[in-house]
C-alpha cells in the first residue's frame, strides 16, 4: 500500500520533467511559455488570457485569468492591496527563472463569511506594461477549484518579455 502511494506521488512530481514541448502564447507585449501538458491557455485577445490547469494535482481544473495593460500607477499600487477585505499573505516567487519577468504574488482570502478557497493573485511590470495574474475575483465568496501555489508560480516563471521582431 504504501509503496503504490509512493509511486503515485513521485508520477505526480515527475509529470513535469517527461512532458511535451513547452507551448507559448502571447500577452502584451510578453509571451507565456508553459507546459500543454500542465496548462491549457484559451482567450478571446493577446492581452486576455484565461489557462486552464490540467495537472494531476489540479482537482477540478481550476482557472488562472491573466491580463496584460499600458502601466497605470494607481492601479498597479493598489492591485495587491484591494480589497482591503483579503488577508493577503506574501507568496515567495522563489528563484527568478533566467529572462522572466519578475512577480510581486500574494494569496488572501477573500472576505467570505464561509471558509472558501484562497485567491492567487501576481503582478508585475516590464516597460510600460503591467501584467496581472489572478485565480478568482474579488467579489464575494471563492468556492471554485484551487490552485495549487507551487502551479500558480510555475506558470508565473514563464512570463517573458517577447522576443524582438
């Protein structure tokens, strides 16, 4: 028994190092590289994107909404700040993957009366774009699929300015 737990958990971390070509979709003026064996990205525009998890330890295939925006300072600064009802915890992006744009994240709860699911939220800038990353919205209660963090930084680390044409 404990020796088919062991094996089902090293396939779960072992999924990632045997997986396809990395695919890469735009967004703004950066692209997003990420494993199709781990993500599904779909959107109706290069500056909205929605991925789908599709990892084994993604129950339920929750969803990360990404957006890309000319830079507006006040929305920038108050992205990880609103609405004051989260209980916002700083997120470690861990190291900087080589050529990534570097993300601020954060995880919070969101206000609900009931324990709900925490809401993932990034941003960072490059130029004179922001890019925002977020796994619900904010008003009211969460009660969709989870993210697991460790995914949700995954797919931040493959954020990258666009190559120059």
């Amino acid at each position: 028994m404990i020796a088919r737990l062991l094996a089902a958990c090293a396939a779960v971390l072992l999924v990632p190092m045997v997986s396809a070509v990395a695919a890469t979709v735009p967004l703004g003026d950066a692209i997003v590289e990420f494993d199709p064996a781990l993500w599904s990205a779909s959107g109706s525009s290069a500056t909205d994107l929605i991925f789908t998890c599709l990892a084994p330890d993604c129950e339920g295939r929750p969803l990360v909404f990404a957006r890309s925006a000319p830079l507006d300072q006040k929305e920038f600064a108050a992205f990880l700040d609103s609405p004051p009802a989260y209980d916002s915890r700083p997120l470690d992006p861990g190291s900087n993957v080589a050529g990534a744009l570097s993300f601020e994240a954060a995880s919070g709860w969101s206000g609900c009366r009931a324990r709900d699911t925490p809401l993932l939220v990034a941003r960072a800038r490059s130029g004179d774009m922001a890019y925002y990353f977020v796994t619900g919205f904010a008003a009211g209660c969460h009660f969709g699929p989870e993210v697991p963090q460790d995914r949700f930084l995954g797919l931040l680390h493959g954020v990258k300015p666009a190559p120059a044409k």
